[in-house]
C-alpha cells in the first residue's frame, strides 16, 4: 500500500498526491462512492504514464455512478475533481479515494 486516506468520510478537494512511483507501472485505486457511502467500494487501475485516465465507482444504495480524472506519473497522482455521472454535478464529497496500491507488471530479462 503506498497512500492510504486518513480521513475518507469527509470531502477530498482535487490534488496531487507527492509519491515515488518509479517502480510502478499501474496503481489501483481503492474509492467510496461518497462521504456517507461505503455501500460498495469501485477499484480503478491506472497506468503510471502522465496521461488523464478516469477513476469510478458505483453506489449500490443509489445507483448513483461517479468520478474523477486521475494522472499517475512517476512523481505523483494528480486526482481531480469528484463528478456525478447519474445528476451531473462537481462535488468534492464525490469518489473519495480510500487507498492507492502500486503494481509492477513488467517483466526484466
């Protein structure tokens, strides 16, 4: 585990989380739907290559899908803003991020 969320029942603001990725090539974002909602955790896996790619989850209370815009790159995760899917709408109490995990996919020979 290289991040975990010290506070995941309250809002997360759009930022960039500082972490060493070097040895990285995708990381798996553990996320709650919302603030008051664990009703069903979304898992999202995202290449460590500085490109926007788009983390979601899904309430099993509401049927209510949401995300953000993620960018790993070898210094960071950049995590945007939180966005309803199902009512449109920004909200930074929208996909909190729980934990972030690294994974080495590569193969050196």
């Amino acid at each position: 585990m290289l991040w975990t969320n010290p506070n995941p029942y309250t809002n997360f603001e759009a930022q960039t989380l500082t972490l060493d990725l070097n040895s990285y090539d995708y990381i798996l974002i553990k996320s709650m739907p919302s603030t008051g909602d664990n009703s069903n955790y979304g898992y999202s896996m995202i290449p460590v290559n500085n490109v926007q790619n788009l983390m979601t989850s899904l309430s099993n209370a509401s049927g209510v899908s949401v995300g953000r815009t993620v960018i790993a790159s070898t210094t960071g995760v950049n995590i945007g803003a939180g966005w309803n899917f199902t009512s449109p709408g920004w909200s930074a109490g929208y996909a909190i991020p729980v934990a972030i995990y690294g994974f080495k996919i590569g193969i050196n020979l």
